[in-house]
C-alpha cells in the first residue's frame, strides 16, 4: 500500500471529519429505534390499537427481504466487478 497520501493536509481533514463523525455522531440504530418510537407512538394517538401496530410492524419487516437480498447483490456484484483481473489491470 502506497503511504505517500498520509502526509497531505486534504487526508489530515478527512481523518479529523471521520473522528469528529464517530465521536459525536450516532448510530443508525439510534435512528431506527427514534423512529421506531414516534411512528409507534403516533399511530397509538390517532387511535390504532397496540396489537394492529406490532402485527403491521412484524408484516411490514417482512416485505422488506426482498429489497434487502437485491442490495446484498448488488454489493457482492460490485465487489465481484472491482476485484476482477479486467479491473485491477487498469491501475
């Protein structure tokens, strides 16, 4: 692996924003569960009753496979792609 880009200021700031980012910013899953709660919370307001709100949850988890196996080959094709000897001849 080539070190030389170590020393420039552009890889400096990039190094700084990425600490910044994992110090200060959180994690998807505190995202996830926020919204999680307020959708929860506002289906309860407007008067949905609390087994309908975990019966469409659990449903709607489910529809979500398909989606999520189309993005998992997506990013073994392009790994499958970028590390193939047509590609790696270019650099």
């Amino acid at each position: 692996m080539n070190n030389s880009h170590q020393d420039t200021p552009l890889v400096g700031f990039a190094i700084r924003c990425a600490n910044w980012a994992e110090r200060w910013f959180p994690d998807s899953w505190v995202f996830a569960t926020t919204t999680l709660a307020v959708v929860a919370l506002a289906a309860l307001l407007i008067g949905a009753p609390p087994a309908l709100i975990t019966k469409a949850f659990g449903n709607g988890f489910w529809t979500l496979i398909p989606f999520t196996m189309q993005m998992a080959f997506v990013v073994i094709g392009g790994y499958v792609v970028a590390s193939s000897p047509p590609s790696n001849e270019a650099h």
